[in-house]
C-alpha cells in the first residue's frame, strides 16, 4: 500500500458537480492498493497517516501529528498511484490491486482511519472520476509505504 500524503490547508473531492470529501487544516492522503495488500498494511498505514510528524511544533520544525493536531484527514483512492512506470512511454497497472479486492482494502483503511480519529475522516468516491483540489501547504509531501 502507498499513500501520497501532503499537508494541506484545504483540500476537497468533487464528483459529478458536488462535493463528496472536504477538511480544513489536516492531510490529504492519495491511497493505492497493490496486490496481496491486507489487514497489516490497512493497520500499519492507519498508523503512520496518523502518526507521522508532518506538522510544526512551537518552534517550528516538523514534530506534530495529525493526532496530535486534530486536523482533518481526506483519503482518495487513486490507483495510478501503484502504476508500474519503470520502462516505456505508458504506464502499466499490473502492479495495481484488482477493484474489488483495492475497494476492500481502501474501504478498511477508511474504516480504520475513523476508528482512531474522532476529528474527522472524509474520502472521495472509489471508482468515479474525481477533482481533488488542495492547497498544499509548505509545500510538504511524503509517500509512504506500509
């Protein structure tokens, strides 16, 4: 499993003309599936999409989680994510969970995620096309891997 993770002061998902997924302050998370990924992965990236020290302390380096910040969270499913991209002009997706089984997957983590995480967890829409619009904030990204 893979999670594009940026720090954002605002992101949302539209589908269709209407938004599905909107936070302040907090994380967005583009999440691909691979295939044999299961429930160690779905706990492993609850954790760290959770805990990972993205966030300015008092004195302004990176030493605060989501947890500790309460800010939002916005997980997307985003298969290209997982996209073979070593060789040619066009990606492969091989490398990429089957739908239905990356939908459990991305369902579990979701599940997960708002288990842990009483401030919130929004997502987009598995499957649809969707306009994910953010403010990136610092820039700051990571990708994770679980």
């Amino acid at each position: 499993m893979l999670s594009l993770i940026q720090r954002v002061s605002q992101a949302r998902v539209v589908v269709g003309g209407e938004v599905v997924g909107e936070i302040g302050p907090g994380l967005l998370a583009l999440v691909g599936v691979e295939p044999g990924d299961g429930a160690a992965q779905v706990e492993r990236m609850a954790a760290r999409l959770l805990g990972y020290r993205v966030f300015g302390d008092a004195a302004g380096r990176m030493n605060r989680s989501l947890a500790e910040t309460g800010g939002g969270l916005l997980l997307v499913s985003q298969f290209t994510l997982a996209a073979d991209t070593r060789s040619g002009m066009r990606p492969g997706f091989s490398t990429a969970a089957a739908p239905e089984a990356a939908e459990r997957v991305f369902d579990a983590l979701v599940a997960a995620c708002r288990a842990r995480h009483a401030p919130g967890v929004e997502t987009g829409r598995f499957g649809a096309h969707m306009e994910v619009g953010l403010v990136n904030d610092g820039p700051v990204t990571f990708l994770l891997r679980s």
